[in-house]
C-alpha cells in the first residue's frame, strides 16, 4: 500500500516537473532589462530568452522576434537549449517508463523485479532530467551576476535573472523529488524463476529424527521342531 501511494506521488511530482522544464524552456524570461539609475519611468523592458527577444513598451505592447541564428547566441544560451531538450525528453520517457512499473499496471503483473527495475530505471532517467535543468539554468544565472557586477559595462549591457531562472530552480527541485520517490524502494526477494534462500531460515532448520524400521523377528525354539514341521507331522504338547 505504501510504495503504491509512493509510486502515485513519484509521478505526479514527476508530472509536475515536466510541466515546468517545459514552462522554463519556452518562456523567453531568462534575462531581463536591469533597471539602474536614477530614471523612475522606463518605457521599455528586454527579455531574452532561448528562442526569441521580446520588447514591452509601456506595459501594455509587447513584440518579439525569433533570433536568426544559433550562433548568434551567448554561449550559456547555446548550452542551455540542449540541455533543456534533453530535460524534456528524458522527464518525459521516465514517466512512460514508469507507468510500465507502477503496481496499479497490467504490464509484467507478478513479476515485482521487473517492476523494480522499471521504476528504479525510470528514477535515474528524472535524476539526469534534473540535472539537465540546473546546469543551464545556474549557468545562466552566474554569467548575469558576474556580468552586472562587471565594471567594464554599461547599465544597458547589464541583465537581471528573469522568472524562467527561478521556475527552472524550482522545477530540478520537483524532478530530484521524483527521482528519490521511484528510488527509494525495497528490492523483492522473489526473482521470477530464481530461488533465493534465506539465511534465517537455513538457522533455523532442525532435521527431523529418523524413526528405525523394526523388523519383526521369529525365533525357532528347537531343530527337531523345524524337521518335524517339514514332514508334516505335529509336533509333540508337553
């Protein structure tokens, strides 16, 4: 009962952190306009984001444009969009895979080492999709701090880290806290057509004691008795 609510849990936490990998990859908000100086109205706000540049003026207009080129790209940016592909696809794929495992599924029903397996396999596949996710994104993160901190540069070169950042953070937190719930798991003693014996009850075997065959055994009182016996006659009552 309880590793099928953990097994619940572990995918819609793991749904969760899908929806978010997918919200942070999408959303153009990794960099935004840093408002510094003494100018309290500002007319215009920057994003920059992995596939596009989007400008707002007056908080009420908005454009955005796809950038022409991948090369064009910082190379945190460049880096990022793989990594947020491949968290997509690996998120995705272990949650597939872990239906297959889940104890609720028709899929190798009585057979609960394969379904250990399964779900073990899909646990490190949203380990790997956490990974994909903090990597970018903290990367991201140090490029805008050192660059703001940067003397060389002007207040229009300098951003501030944008809502994808934080969503991105907060999404590896949900994929680590799938990939621990599909771990932590108690590994079956049953191995489908493998016998595993178990020490305690090797300990605790006591041999059942023989009980001799007892032979019934006849004794002859006398030969002449015998001799009598093979010719028929009876032999005498004292």
């Amino acid at each position: 009962m309880v590793q099928g609510v953990s097994e619940i849990a572990a995918v819609c936490v793991g749904l969760i952190g899908l929806i978010g990998a997918a919200a942070t990859t999408g959303l153009p908000m990794w960099k935004v306009t840093a408002f510094i100086g003494e100018n309290i109205i500002v007319m215009e706000t920057r994003w920059e984001g992995l596939w596009m540049n989007c400008y707002r003026q007056a908080n009420f207009r908005m454009q955005c444009k796809v950038y022409d080129s991948l090369l064009f790209l910082p190379p945190e940016l460049q880096a990022a969009r793989g990594l947020m592909c491949c968290s997509l696809a690996l998120s995705g794929l272990g949650l597939l895979v872990a239906l297959a495992g889940m104890r609720c599924t028709s899929c190798f029903q009585g057979n609960d080492w394969a379904k250990t397996i399964i779900l073990l396999v899909a646990g490190a596949m949203q380990f790997m999709a956490c990974i994909c996710v903090f990597i970018p994104v903290s990367w991201t993160g140090h490029v805008i701090i050192r660059d703001f901190y940067n003397p060389l540069l002007i207040d229009a070169q300098r951003r501030e880290l944008g809502e994808a950042l934080y969503i991105g953070w907060v999404t590896g937190a949900f994929l680590f806290a799938s990939g621990v719930l599909f771990l932590c798991r108690r590994m079956p003693s049953d191995k489908g057509s493998f016998d595993v014996y178990h020490p305690a009850h090797l300990l605790g075997y006591k041999p059942t004691p023989s009980k001799p065959t007892l032979t019934r055994y006849h004794p002859i009182s006398s030969v002449p008795s015998l001799q009598l016996s093979v010719r028929g006659e009876m032999p005498p009552f004292h």
